[in-house]
C-alpha cells in the first residue's frame, strides 16, 4: 500500500494505489461514516428527549420562569451573604 497519510487533511495520489488499496480505502471510510451516522442518530435522539422536557416544563408553568416563585431578593441576600439560608 502506498505508504501515504490518509487523513483528512490529505488526500492520497489515487492513481498510486493498487485496486485492493482502493477497496480498503473504501471500506475504511464507508466503516467511519456509519459510525458518525450512528453517533449523529444517537446525538439527535438526546436532543429529542431534551426538548420534550423542556417542553413538559414549560407546559407545567404555563411558560412562567421557574423563578416567579422565587424570592429573588432573600437569594441576593443570602449570596451577598447579607442575611442566613432560611432554617
């Protein structure tokens, strides 16, 4: 096999290689795109799930901030370190 560097940055000189090179080219790259398929498919699935929950979340809340029922202040207050945590 022509011992070039096959990344992505280069490109091998195609007419250098033998036919059985060729092929093994071939199957190397056609192995790799099924895996990034698969992770692709995997990655969606995830953003899928994330978005029905968020979905879910603003439906519980009427699309209201989580924080409407947060005293804002006292958690100001309590980061600044100006008042206690409530017991």
């Amino acid at each position: 096999m022509a011992q070039e560097d096959l990344s992505y940055d280069t490109f091998p000189d195609l007419g250098a290689l033998s036919d059985e090179e060729l092929k093994d080219l071939i199957q190397r790259h056609t192995e790799e795109e099924q895996e990034v398929s698969y992770r692709r498919r995997l990655l969606h699935g995830k953003i899928d799930i994330l978005r029905a929950e968020l979905v879910a979340r603003l439906q519980e809340t009427q699309g209201r901030s989580v924080l409407d029922s947060v005293d804002v202040d006292s958690l100001t207050d309590i980061l600044t370190g100006k008042a206690a945590p409530p017991a």
